[in-house]
C-alpha cells in the first residue's frame, strides 16, 4: 500500500482526495493547505487524516510515497521541485508550471532523481476521448483534414492569467493525444474585453507535421457553455460534444468525392451524405482511471501517458501562443 499526501484543497482537490479515498492500494496520510477553512471541510468528510499547513512537515516523512499537487500554477514549480530532491513521486495538475523554463526543469529533475512525473490531463483517461483516438487510427474517418474545437461559457475571469493558460490544456491535450504529434506551427489571436491586460477570448490556430490543421476557441465570454470538438476526415466525419450527457461522439457518413474525368473537363464532386453512427462509451470516471494509472506507474515505474514529456508540450505551445495572443492585442 502506497502512502500519499495531497497538497491543495480548493477547486479539484475535494475531487482528488475523493477518488484516492476511494481506492484499495492508497493510504492518504496527509492534506495540506494555507487555508484553514478548507481544511476543516476535509476534516469534517474525512476525519483520519493529518491536516497541515506545513509542506515541509510532509517532505521530510519517509513513509509518504507519493505527492498529489492541486494548488494555484505559480506554486507548481517549487512544490514539485521539493517533492522530487525529497525522493518523492509526484502527480500535478495542468498545466504542469507557468513556464517552459519550470516545466523543463522539472522534467529533467524527475529523470535525474528516478521518480514518476504525471500531469494531470484528464482527458486522456476520459473514455469519449479514447474512442476518438481509437476511431481515428483505425482509419474509420480517412485522412484528417482538420479539427475544429470549441470551449466557451460566461465563465471566471481569472486575475493572473489569460483564457488560454486557463482553458487551452484541455483541447491542447485532446488534440495531441488523438493525433500522437505536436504542432511545427503555431498563431493566436484575441482580446481583453473585460479587464485590461487579461485576454478573455482567443482562437489559436495550429498546423501539424501530417498537414492537419486545427482552430481552437476559448472564451470567457458566452452565452451559453460549449465543450464541442468536431474531426473532418476524408471518408467520415465526428462530432465530440462533451457537454452530452449520453450520445457524446457522433459520427457522420458525410463528405465529398471528387470524381476525376476520364478526358479533359471539370472535376466532379460528389456529395455525399450517409447514416448517423453514435458508438458505445463506457461510463466510468476518468479521474479515477487517471489516479489508478499514476498508483500502477508508482508500483511498476512504467511511464504514465500524461508524463512529463506531454505535460511539457502542452506548456511549450501554451506559452508561445500566449505570447503571440499578448503582441497581438
């Protein structure tokens, strides 16, 4: 049985330390975090832990196996850092820290100090995905010609980073995992409608070694919540609407066949439109696959599917939009 801390109990914490207690082969032994309240509420569900504001305290435990970071991005950095000089394996929620620079660091640190790096990038445990990523290798679709992704609502304004740090790691990390490569081009644009110097809407455009192309749009500012991915293929197309309570992945027998003249004339195209196809998606708790693999890798040393490597990807074409996003205000 493995011994775990969890450091942060605000957003995603309380659904962190309710999987982990859920789970046969994980002891949680301590939750940390600066703000009593929070840790009264942790108390009051979860009575036999050790509450602490100390981090320290936590590090310098020899029976603490593992560490489970669920705090603001500024703190990632130096939490995971300590974690890993304390010969601790670490699990960090997205992004994995606010820079290239950070994010590196801690990657070449957990190879140095042979510990298991995993970022919390949910959404490569989340079944819908993992059926894309399946139809689209199996070639159902064709060639992908481009993907289109939307995640809008009237949402937060967050005081110290843009809407791309806040909402971009998802359909950043959707997109890699089913493609399986990273952009060579990147381009944003966008604009600090409500609070100036904090961009609350952008589009960012990315072109892939394949040729594939994708448009994501982040806003903070909708009047209704969006969480929709559309796959444009060759043969098929597929439809990822993850506010769906049921049928969230819809592929469509829809497309164009360009028919080539036999003598000298037009192209002809044929417009094609087929049956509506919804697959079967298991219902269970991406969270929880996530914790599962993250207590597998620490007892195997296999690699996690979010590891570091990912998670610094995701950063490196983070930061270069955001970048672009700020120039181009």
């Amino acid at each position: 049985m493995k011994s775990f801390a969890l450091i942060g109990y605000g957003y995603w914490g309380p659904n962190l330390l309710r999987v982990l207690d859920s789970l046969k082969n994980v002891r949680v032994k301590y939750v940390c975090d600066l703000d009593e309240k929070k840790l009264k509420e942790a108390k009051e569900k979860y009575p036999n832990y050790i509450y602490t504001k100390n981090v320290e305290k936590i590090l310098k435990d020899d029976e603490v196996n593992a560490i489970v970071i669920a705090t603001p991005i500024e703190s990632h950095y130096p939490l995971a850092k300590n974690a890993f000089l304390a010969n601790k394996d670490v699990f960090i929620e997205k992004p994995l820290a606010g820079s290239v620079e950070e994010s590196r660091e801690l990657v070449e640190l957990s190879k140095k100090k042979n510990r298991i790096l995993m970022v919390g990038h949910t959404f490569l445990y989340s079944p819908p995905v993992r059926k894309i990523k399946s139809i689209i290798e199996s070639n159902e679709l064709g060639d992908i010609f481009f993907i289109t992704s939307s995640r809008v609502n009237l949402g937060l304004h967050r005081k110290s980073i843009s809407v791309v740090w806040d909402l971009a790691p998802h359909d950043l990390s959707i997109i890699f995992y089913c493609l399986g490569e990273y952009p060579v081009y990147i381009d944003a644009m966008g604009r600090d409608s409500v609070i100036k110097g904090i961009p609350d809407v952008s589009f960012i455009n990315l072109k892939f070694p394949s040729k594939i192309i994708a448009n994501i749009e982040l806003s903070w500012l909708a009047p209704t919540k969006m969480r929709r991915t559309i796959v444009v293929g060759s043969k098929k197309m597929l439809i990822y609407d993850d506010g769906e309570p049921n049928e969230k992945i819809k592929i469509y027998d829809k497309g164009i066949d360009v028919k080539t003249p036999e003598s000298f004339g037009e192209y002809q195209l044929i417009y094609r439109t087929g049956d509506m196809f919804i697959p079967r998606i298991e219902n269970v708790e991406p969270l929880k696959i996530e914790m599962e693999d993250f207590v597998e890798c620490i007892e195997t040393r296999k690699n996690p599917v979010s590891d570091g490597e990912f998670g610094l990807k995701i950063v490196e074409t983070i930061q270069v939009a955001d970048r672009i996003l700020y120039k181009n205000l």
